[in-house]
C-alpha cells in the first residue's frame, strides 16, 4: 500500500483495507458504470489529496468526481471547514449579506482574518451568477449555498487552494461538459 493510504487509515483508525474499500467504491460510483474498476493510479491520486488535507472520506468531507474520463476530488463543504480551522494563520471569520429592495439575496461577502496579514482576505458571490436552477438544494437553501460558495472561494484565496474544488464546481463541470457532448 502506500504512504498516502497507510496515513488515511492511521488518522481515521481503520484498516488500509477498510480505507481502499471506500476508496474505491467512491471511485467506482462517480464513474456511473456498471462493472467499473478503480485502478491503482486513481485510489493513489485520492488517498493522495485525502492525505495531504487530512480529509476523512468516512464522514463525507471529499469525494471522487469523474468528467471527461478525467478524476479529481472534490471537497465538500465539511471538509473546507476542517481545511480552514487547521490553517495556523486562520484568525476568524465574517458574512456580509446584501438583500434587494424585496428581500431577496442579491450577494454574500465572506471576509476571512489572518493573523499574518494586516488586512482581510474578502470575496463576494453574487447569487444570479452562482445559482443552480436545476439544483434543489439550491432552490431550497439559497443563502446556505451561496454562503458556502463564498467561504469556499474566500478559502481558496486566502491559503492558496487551488488544486482541489467543491462539490458546486463539479456539477458545473458535469454540466459544460454534457452541453458541449448534446450540440
């Protein structure tokens, strides 16, 4: 096994077996295949990024996501919450909430303080280009998900993450993709 494996099931207490089961059925699953294999070079590039954020598949804080024939991981909103609070320099967190005249969300601003910087790091999401109409999550929680959508943007700026993604960004990627497949 490797090094990336033998640290997932040391930090989350289970057998490497146990973490290569899960692993792969996660692999498995976002291929939406029958008969589907993982193979050896994509259990190693997710235990690889779980590895490297200390993220726990267990507990749904990543998950594998396949477009194009290509693999990734994407980091769900527990996960970017455990990457954040780990960050050493991670001093606080606000949201700043902009209504229109009716009441409806227009923007979210997340602002993140660093210790190592004498201003915040702010990013604002506005909800007309961030909203998923197909999405019921969306539909249903719309400042939730444009809340998260913000924190994670504002994340991604402040440490530098930009090799992993979110769950809203894979079914954005999912989505450009079949458009381009159906024309």
């Amino acid at each position: 096994m490797n090094t990336a494996m033998q640290i997932l099931s040391s930090n989350m207490g289970v057998s490497q077996e146990e973490v290569t089961d899960v692993l792969k059925g996660m692999i498995i699953s976002s291929k939406n295949q029958h008969g589907a294999t993982a193979t050896n070079a994509e259990l190693a590039i997710v235990s690889s990024v779980c590895a490297k954020f200390d993220l726990n598949p267990l507990v749904s804080e990543c998950a594998a996501f396949v477009s194009g024939g290509k693999l990734s991981v994407v980091v769900m909103i527990q996960g970017w919450y455990r990457i954040v609070n780990r960050q050493p320099e991670f001093d606080g967190v606000e949201f700043e909430d902009n209504f229109d005249g009716s009441g409806a969300i227009v923007s979210t601003t997340c602002i993140m303080y660093l210790k190592n910087r004498s201003r915040p790091v702010k990013v604002t999401e506005y909800y007309s280009e961030c909203k998923q109409d197909r999405s019921e999550v969306w539909k249903k929680y719309p400042l939730r998900m444009l809340r998260h959508k913000a924190y994670i943007q504002c994340a991604k700026m402040a440490f530098g993450l930009s090799e992993i993604i979110d769950d809203d960004e894979a079914a954005r990627i999912t989505s450009s993709r079949q458009e381009k497949d159906i024309t």
